[in-house]
C-alpha cells in the first residue's frame, strides 16, 4: 500500500474521530448532524479501498465497478460532510440562492446537486474539481446495469485514489479547526506533522 492511502486513512479517522465529538465546540445544529452521522462508515469506506488496491491492475470489470462506486461514495460522503460543517453557511446560500426550491437538508442532496453546489463556494467555477467529481460520479453510476458507462481502467482507479487523498485535503484546509479546542484526543488519533510537506503521520 503507499504512503498516500495511508495518510488518507488517516485523513479520515481523525476527522471522523474529532467531529463526532463537537458537541460543546460546534453550534449545536452542527453537533447535531454529526451525531447522526455515520462518520464510520466514511473510515470504513476509506480501508475497504485497500481491497481495490490490492487487487491492482489484474481487476476484473466487475471488481472495477464495484471499486469505482468505492471511491464516488467516499466523494459523495465528504462534500456532505463539509456542507454538515459549514450548515450555517449552507442554509444562508440555500436561502439566498434557492428561489422557488424548497430548502433541502445537505445530507439528503443527491451527489449530481452536491456537485454543483459545490462549483464557485468548495471549488472555482471551471476548476479541475469540477470535471474530476463528475467523472468520479459517472464512474459510480456504472453499478447500474444495462446502461453502458465508462468505467475507465485499473490504472484510472489507482491514480483517483491519489486525487481522492487531494480532495480530502482541499475540504480538510476549509474546516474549522477543531483540533485548537480538544483538551484530549480521542484513542486512535494520529498527529499531523508539524510540516505538511512531510506528507507523514
């Protein structure tokens, strides 16, 4: 496994291990979804990718399929995620920009409507962010049979994983910085280095 899905991982759990302890630093609306959050699932999610891994280059389409729709969760997961973080902020753009649409909670929007709420606020319109999520949604449609999509290659999948890593680090540098308020850290969690460009745990 590389060192870049090792810091993914640890990414995740850390992030998933301090916001579901931000009741008391969060607003409340804010503790309240991460309560309700399966912020495990995301971890779990993020290991179940080292089967994928693994598998490399010798996956069949099946397994590709299955890896693609790994992977587009997980992007899926962590824009709702960062919309549940910044609920707030969300709700103000929802009602500033809405118009006729009722307002529609972050965690309940489709990964199409995440994407495009996301262009000009997560991401600038017409940014590489844009185009790589919609390919990693199509991508994670191809689960649907009957109805051809490309699901890329191997190859494709292992160099998203490394992109993925990318993206979880331009959600994480948007965050509030939780970690400035924890008295103690939760079992399991890693220190970032003082350095980011160590790019080590």
């Amino acid at each position: 496994m590389s060192n870049e899905y090792q810091i993914l991982k640890n990414y995740t759990k850390n992030t998933a291990l301090l916001w579901k302890q931000s009741r008391g630093i969060a607003t409340d609306d804010v503790a309240d979804k991460m309560d309700a959050a399966m912020l495990d699932w995301m971890v779990e999610l993020t290991d179940c990718l080292g089967i994928w891994i693994e598998k490399g280059l010798q996956m069949t389409d099946g397994e590709l399929i299955l890896a693609d729709t790994n992977i587009g969760a997980l992007v899926e997961s962590w824009l709702k995620f960062f919309y549940c973080v910044h609920y707030q902020d969300y709700v103000r753009e929802r009602q500033n920009g809405a118009g006729r649409q009722p307002m529609r909670e972050p965690e309940e929007l489709r990964f199409v409507d995440l994407q495009h709420f996301s262009e000009g606020r997560l991401w600038d319109t017409g940014s590489n962010w844009n185009q790589w999520v919609d390919k990693i949604r199509n991508r994670r449609n191809g689960v649907h049979s009957f109805l051809f999509r490309d699901i890329g290659t191997p190859q494709d999948f292992i160099t998203d994983v490394d992109e993925l890593l990318n993206f979880v680090r331009l959600i994480h540098d948007r965050l509030p910085p939780i970690e400035d308020s924890i008295t103690e850290f939760p079992e399991g969690y890693v220190p970032y280095p003082e350095n980011p460009d160590e790019n080590l745990f």
